[in-house]
C-alpha cells in the first residue's frame, strides 16, 4: 500500500475503546452464561434461532449463515447439543443433500431456563450502562458496520423464514 491511512487520535481512541468494550461484554455474556446454565453462547444463540423458526426448524445452511458461522463449526456444535437432546437432525425433504436442524422439547426447556439470566446479563452488561440516546447510537452504529461489513447490504440478516430459508417456496 502505497499511502497509509493513519488513524488519528480520536480514531485511535474509538477503535481502542471499541476493542476493549467488545471483549469486556462478550467475556462477561460468555462466563455467566456458562456458568449459570452450562453452555457456550454459540449454543445459547442457536438454540434460539430455532425456537424463533417456524416448526423450530432450519436447514442447516441457513442455521450457519444466519449466525454468521462456518458449516463445520456449526455441525460440530450441533453435533454436541444432539448428544445432549437439544437438537435433532433429520434429511431435508426438498433436498436430499440438506439436512435440517430441530429444536427438541429438552432444547426448547434449556433455552427457557436459561433465557431470564441471560437477558438479565446482556442488560446489566449493555444497556443499564446505556441511557436511551446512547443504546439507539450504539444499535445504528453496529447495524450500519453489519450492513458494510456482511457483505449483503441487509440487516437482519434472516428473519421469519420456513426451514429453507427466505424465498424458498413452500406449499400454500
């Protein structure tokens, strides 16, 4: 690169506090939630993104793409929540290379027990530090880097779609 774009001081300063903010909140989340209900929030996410599905059910692609993770890592996660009973795995009917995830009733209970304390960390870690003006600037700012940075130029990213995603067709 021929010209570098230094970052100036109040640059310096957003990316640093940035930085620090992002692995205090994650690290916290992340302690409690697997202390309190013994598991990681990756699982944590994915479980609710199938309790949030219809039929508690997605394939597995958009189960990946809609939590940002790689297929392989979100097989190996799924394959440990199978151990445990949270999810069941079956063939896609539409395709048969596919495979779709479902939230069990054992997941769905999991979930629930461990949602109050969960919802109680994030608020204590984010928005009690937050007034009103403060959580809206922060919900633009990470929307607006989501939209930039995903590659889409949509936020969110899937929402209120049947197992195959949205769009797929599906019958009336």
């Amino acid at each position: 690169m021929e010209h570098t774009r230094w970052l100036d001081e109040d640059e310096q300063r957003t990316w640093r506090a940035f930085l620090v903010a992002q692995r205090l909140v994650l690290d916290r989340i992340e302690r409690r939630l697997q202390s309190n209900a013994g598991m990681p929030q990756a699982y944590y996410e994915i479980l609710a993104r199938l309790s949030e599905a219809p039929g508690r059910t997605l394939r597995m692609s958009v189960l990946a793409e809609s939590s940002w993770s790689s297929r392989s890592r979100l097989s190996h996660a799924v394959a440990r929540m199978e151990e445990t009973g949270w999810i069941v795995r079956r063939s896609c009917p539409t395709d048969r290379r596919g495979q779709l995830a479902e939230l069990t009733e054992e997941g769905f209970a999991a979930l629930r027990a461990a949602a109050p304390d969960h919802v109680e960390s994030v608020r204590e870690t984010i928005f009690d530090g937050l007034s009103p003006a403060q959580q809206a600037g922060l919900r633009e700012a990470c929307e607006k880097l989501v939209e930039h940075l995903s590659g889409t130029g949509r936020w969110p990213v899937i929402r209120d779609s049947g197992p195959d995603g949205p769009g797929a067709a599906r019958a009336s």
